[in-house]
C-alpha cells in the first residue's frame, strides 16, 4: 500500500493512525493560539474547554461506530454508541448532559435493522438519563457505506477532571470489575462460537458518580479497543509514570480465560465498553473500590497495581509465578490463532 | 480445571532455586521449537529468572516464521485466480507473499479456527475450499482424519513439517553450541518420545519433553540442567500428555493421508525428510489446481540475519534491522518478525531477554 | 505452535465431543485418539480436535513429578 494513500491499518488506532494524523490531519487542525484545556494533542477519552465566567469546564467528545456483527450477545451497535460516548464524557470527570446521533445509511439497509438500532438508543439514552437531543441522518448509494455508520457526539459538565495524564507515583490502580467481555463475545459471534459470554456494554457514568464522594481520583479511562493493556499503557504514557500490576488480581471471568486461552486471545488486551479503570490517591484507595463494590456494576472492582515512580510509561505486569515481564498496548486485532 | 493449572509461586520459586544451584560456571545454550514455548515463556517472564549465563533460544519452531514465501503466493493465487474460497488458521493472516499479502479482508480469504470448520464451509455451501495448512505434527493429526474421509470439493495447500528431522539438522550443523534441547511437548503427544532418545543418543544431546504451563518448563529447565551435568538422555516430564509411543491412532492417520518428503524451511533451506505431503492427488491442492512447482525464488533482505537467529547462532539484539526499527512487528522484514511467536516479533514486545 | 489445552469431557457421538474448558463448551473431533473417551474424561484439544487424553491420576502424578525433581539431590 503505497503511502498516498489511507490503509486499512490506520484505522485500527495503533502507530499506524497516529502517524497519519500526525501527518495528515493534525497540522491543520491543531491551532495552537486557540487550543482547549485539552485537545485533539493529548487525544484523550474528551475535550475539555474552560467555561468563561466559571470554573466548570464543558467535556466534549466524539466517536464514530460501525462494529460488526451489529448485534452480538449482550448488546448492538446501537447501545454501543450511546454507551460508548457517554462512558467517554463520565471518565473525563464529566456528568453527561446530552447527545447527538449522526447515521449515514446505505441504500437498502433494512428498515426493520435501523428500528432496532434505534430503539437500542432511546430505551438506553433515557434509563441512563442523557437523552440524544440533535443528529442528522443521510442515505447513500450501495456500496458507498457498509450498512450503517452511526456517529455518536456528546457533552457533559465538569468540575473536576480525571484526564488519563493525571497519574502520580504513588497512585493505586483499581478496574472496576472482570475484563475482556466485550472482546471475547465479539470474536466469538464473528467466528460463529456459541460461547456464552455476554458483552458487558452498559453506561458507567453513575458508576463514576459514586466516586465523586471519595475524592481523589486523578486519572481514568475506559478500556475500550485495546482493552485493559492499551488503556494503562496510554495512562502511563501520558502522566510520565511507570506501573506495577498483578496479573493474579486483574478480575477476568473464567469462561473469558477458557476461551482467551483455546484461541490463543489476551483478556488483556481486548475491548471493554461498561468499565472504568482508574488512578487513585493511595490513602483514598479502600474507599473508593469500596464505593464501586457497593454497585451491581462495579461489583468486581479489585485493586490492580499502583504507579511506582515518574518514568516513561513502561506497564510492569507482575506474573502468577512470582516473575515480571513487560505489558505492551496490542498491535493485533484479536484473532484465533493456533501457535 | 484448577487441577490442570501449574502455576504454584511457591514450587516456581522452588525450581528457580534448584536451577540456580545446578547451573554451571560456563555459558548454556538451550534451544527450544516451539512457538507455543517461546510464548508461555514470555508470558510467566521466565527467562528473567534464570540464571544469566543461560540462553534459552528459540529454533525453527513457529510455523509461520519457517513457511516459505511462495506457499503465501500459491495461497493468494488460488484465492484470485481460482473459483475458491482460502481458508486459514488466524496466524497466516497478514503474511506477505512476494507482493501481497495474506489478508480476511480479501473477498474469499476466511479464517477459521479449525480445519474441521474449512470442509463443512465446504459441505455448507457447495463451494470449492483449499486450507492452508501449515503447522508440525500435532496440526497434521488434525489433517489426518479430515483427508481420509475424502471430502469431495476440499483440498489442502500443505506447508507441514516435521520436528524431529529439524532438531536432527541443527545438530549437525557446526557453530549452533547447543547444549540441551527443550523438546515440543505437544508435538510429542503425537510422536512420542521415542524419537527424541533416538536423536539424544546419536548426538549426545540432552532432552526434555516439556509441557508448557510454567512449572513444566521451570520443572523441565531444572531435569535437562542436571542431565546436562551428568549424562545425556531424554526425560519426559511432560507424562500426562505424552508417553513413549506417542498417540499411535493418530500416528496411522498421519502415515495413511501423508507422505514424508524432504521440505524447504524458510530462513533454513531444505531439511531432508522434514515434510509431509497429501498422499491423495485429488485433496492435494497443488496437484488439484495445477499449481506450478516453483523454486523459492524469494531473497530476504541482506541485512536479514533471521538465518542465524533461527539457528540459535545470534540474537534478535544483534540484527542491525532490528535494532534500526527498519524490521518491526508493524513492518516484519525477515521471517522472525513476521509470525506473532517469532525470536525477534516476542523480543520485540516484551522487551528483551530479561530487561524489565 | 501448538496451543492446546485440556477440557472436560460432557457428551460423545462418535467422533464428536462436547467439552468444558472452563465453564466454555465446544465441539472437538476425537477421531485422533486410540480410545474412546467417556463423559468426565479430559481431552487435550488443539485447533478442535482431542490430540490427548489426561486422568486425574495422571494429573497429580505431574504435581507428584514436580516434587520428585524439587527432592532430587543428584545433579
């Protein structure tokens, strides 16, 4: 693939898109003088931009969704998008205020399909309280989208940030409950596996709430494509620290490792889309997993690791054996393998 | 299966001691082949733990890595050219072949999780369907029964290998120093361990059967430390999967659907004997679709030194694509890099030998 | 290059089984191997099918194996 042109892999969120927007997108967009609070730079879960005349800041965010199988055990595109965007705006600090809904449809796409995507959104928009307030909605010829692209976009109120950048040595790390369901239960319907592992897409932004009363919380992130692995990773990264965390406390379902190790697939480092994981002032710690454990959906929340001194973002995992070895963000799509 | 599951801290620990008394002064080389191997290795950091003046090499033993680049030409001729659907296993995906690559995005590309699932693809739609079929003996015996049921609009693109001619070859050849062989235990559910003592009695080369939870392979490094010391032979510690004559079943399977015949390794050349071809001319897919017999034309790069890696004569540290960023796991050059199991692709993610 | 790994045995029909690893069912030819294998029996499955058997016994005789090697003074 030469390089005039957009490959398949930038989509895919790795080095590969981060290098064509450092080239192609990003000196255009990114306008220093009139730069937010946080910006496109730091592509972080959200914007933050200072609200004149206050000091709560407006979260914006934006996310463009177009998974397939649409609907998959436990969940469609539909909830996903709403989910997914909320979820962005509760871990910037954020109480979500509202939503847009953008689709652009190919032609023939079935009516009775866009009814159930759309259901999904309203039945999920109103028990979580963000309603979907503004969008848009176009149709184009066959073949010049797949299906249906959904766009969700969002805003919510600040007072207080958790951007991913705020860790500090010292922190604890704690995940709010079992990871790699989402993931797993994709592959599984993609692959045609009749495994019984439900995505565990749902809003978390109450979840969050919770949190609020504990106080310091520094940094969060929800560990969506990438999962778990991608998320620390991009947590260390960004706040300048190294972590240390234990492979034996990361809360993962057992039918997630079964099937992880049958098709050679790392929990670790697949998506998540109804979990938070979070950085956390060390003496705040107990409470604050005690306050997500009170929840149905923070019911597994474990401590994991904790942030050990100002580096360059390198994620220790320590093994079940007592050995430690180096956790990378996932270059690979998950797919089974047999070696 | 909690019971199925070796990975006690407190033995691990035990082991690691116990390796460290029986390690020598003098430098040791093991070699393992097996890609499932190299990953449990990195996953429990088990290199970290063992005494520095052990190596612990990975040979020819991913099955991506050592596939010639022209059986990923043959692959995507046939998916373009031909009126079939190519099936894989999830680890071919992405390979390159001279000009293209392996890829589910690809109109009739599919992958699948077992070649059982490739003929009832082909049951279910009427379709013709060719499996790429890399992998040692433990994939064969899965070929094995699927070829003697001769199902009607199926056929295989072989790329199959045998281990034990390979650990053979590497013993031969001069400069590799290996001084034990950590044997592929799966691989050994299949032959058995008869044909590690043949080869440990000819070479004087020390073996273990090792299984591939960490206390196996802490277990199995701590047996060949003190058989290197004293004597050399073959233990298996790998018993609960593996016995001495192997899985005799699948072992009639495997000499019924294929024949044994020399077979190109790429980064290596030919290793006589080491490959396994459909007997069924039919199920062959060369045969099936005329592919043409060509010769690996294909060069690595001369910078490429996946030839000594491979060999366990280098490391991925010493390659001076590796080190530049020139070969990566986003771009793999030369056959180490291109399999997710590969030397240079696992050093590169977990970060070195023990560096941590 | 082999990943494979032990499941619980939960029903037969021929050369298909039906095996729990852990808490997953999935369908696994059993044509490889010389015996035929019963409800409760583990397999050790690889890209779908049984490549071998595993006991109980033979299970805690590694755990057993294990010791032996930790006991051994020699070497």
């Amino acid at each position: 693939m030469s390089d005039d042109e957009v490959s398949l892999e930038a989509g895919a969120g790795g080095l590969e898109m981060l290098k064509l927007l450092k080239e192609s997108v990003f000196p255009s967009i990114d306008l220093g003088e009139i730069s937010p609070k946080i910006g496109v730079r730091e592509m972080d879960d959200g914007a933050v931009i200072d609200l004149e005349g206050s000091e709560k800041y407006l979260v914006f965010t934006t996310d463009s969704h177009l998974v397939k199988p649409r609907f998959f055990s436990g969940g469609d595109l539909g909830k996903l998008a709403v989910s997914g965007t909320i979820n962005d705006l509760a871990v910037m600090g954020a109480e979500p205020a509202a939503l847009s809904s953008a689709m652009v449809l190919e032609k023939g796409f079935p009516r009775d399909d866009l009814e159930r995507i759309s259901e999904s959104m309203g039945e999920l928009a109103e028990s979580a309280g963000v309603p979907i307030v503004t969008g848009d909605t176009k149709v184009v010829g066959e073949g010049d989208v797949d299906g249906v692209m959904v766009n969700t976009s969002g805003v919510g109120i600040c007072e207080e940030l958790t951007p991913a950048s705020g860790l500090n040595p010292g922190d604890k790390i704690i995940v709010s409950g079992n990871v790699g369901n989402h993931g797993m239960s994709i592959v599984a319907d993609r692959e045609g596996f009749d495994f019984d592992i439900e995505s565990d897409v749902a809003p978390i932004h109450r979840l969050v709430g919770e949190l609020k009363g504990v106080g310091g919380i520094t940094a969060m992130k929800d560990p969506t494509r990438g999962g778990l692995a991608a998320s620390l990773n991009e947590m260390a990264s960004a706040s300048g620290v190294d972590l240390e965390v234990e492979k034996g406390d990361i809360p993962i379902d057992s039918k997630v490792e079964g099937a992880g190790e049958m098709l050679g697939i790392d929990p670790l480092k697949i998506a998540n889309e109804g979990k938070v994981v979070l950085g956390v002032e060390s003496s705040c710690a107990q409470e604050a997993l005690d306050a997500l454990r009170d929840e149905e959906r923070g019911k597994n929340s474990r401590i994991i690791g904790k942030c050990t001194e100002d580096g360059e973002g390198r994620v220790i995992l320590n093994t079940e054996i007592g050995s430690s070895r180096i956790l990378k963000t996932p270059r690979r799509k998950p797919i089974p393998r047999i070696c | 299966m909690d019971f199925l599951e070796y990975r006690d801290p407190e033995r691990a620990k035990e082991f690691q001691e116990l390796i460290h008394e029986r390690t020598p002064d003098e430098d040791i080389k093991i070699m393992h082949v097996c890609g499932t191997h190299e990953s449990s290795l990195c996953e429990y950091g088990i290199r970290q733990v063992l005494p520095d003046n052990i190596s612990l090499v990975e040979g020819p033993g991913c099955p991506v890595c050592v596939t010639p680049v022209r059986h990923v030409d043959e692959a995507l001729k046939l998916a373009e050219e031909e009126d079939v659907t190519l099936t894989t296993f999830g680890d071919m995906v992405k390979v390159s072949g001279s000009e293209d690559r392996l890829s589910r995005e690809k109109e009739n590309v599919k992958i699948v999780y077992s070649v059982s699932d490739a003929v009832k693809l082909s049951e279910e739609t009427g379709d013709e369907v060719v499996f790429l079929g890399v992998g040692f003996e433990t994939t064969a015996a899965t070929y094995a029964p699927v070829l003697l049921n001769e199902p009607e609009n199926f056929s295989l693109l072989g790329s199959v290998k045998r281990i034990p001619p390979a650990m053979e070859f590497l013993l031969e050849m001069e400069g590799t120093d290996i001084d034990g062989f950590m044997a592929p235990g799966h691989v050994a559910t299949i032959t058995g361990v008869s044909p590690y003592r043949d080869i440990a009695k000819r070479f004087d080369a020390p073996t273990v059967v090792a299984g591939f939870e960490p206390l196996d392979i802490l277990g199995s490094i701590a047996e060949l430390l003190k058989i290197i010391n004293t004597d050399s032979r073959v233990e298996n510690v790998y018993e609960r999967a593996v016995d001495e004559e192997g899985n005799r079943m699948a072992q009639k399977m495997i000499d019924k659907a294929f024949e044994v015949t020399d077979a190109e390794w790429r980064g290596i050349g030919t290793i006589p004997d080491s490959g396994l071809e459909v007997k069924n001319d039919r199920l062959d897919a060369r045969k099936r679709y005329d592919l043409e017999l060509s010769v690996e034309e294909y060069e690595e790069p001369e910078d490429c030194i996946c030839d000594q890696i491979i060999l366990g004569k280098s490391e991925p540290g010493e390659c001076p694509l590796f080190n530049s960023g020139e070969c990566s796991p986003q771009n793999p050059v030369g056959p180490c890099m291109v399999g997710s199991e590969g030397m240079c692709n696992v050093w590169y993610e977990y970060g070195g030998r023990r560096d941590v | 290059m082999c990943l494979a790994i032990p499941g619980k045995v939960l029903e037969v029909e021929e050369n298909r089984a039906v095996a729990d690893f852990k808490g997953v069912e999935k369908e696994v030819r059993v044509d490889p191997l010389p015996e035929d294998v019963s409800e409760g029996d583990y397999i050790l499955s690889h890209a779908g099918f049984a490549i071998s058997t595993i006991t109980e016994e033979e299970a805690e005789e590694t755990l057993d194996k294990f010791d032996e090697i930790l006991e051994d003074t020699q070497g």
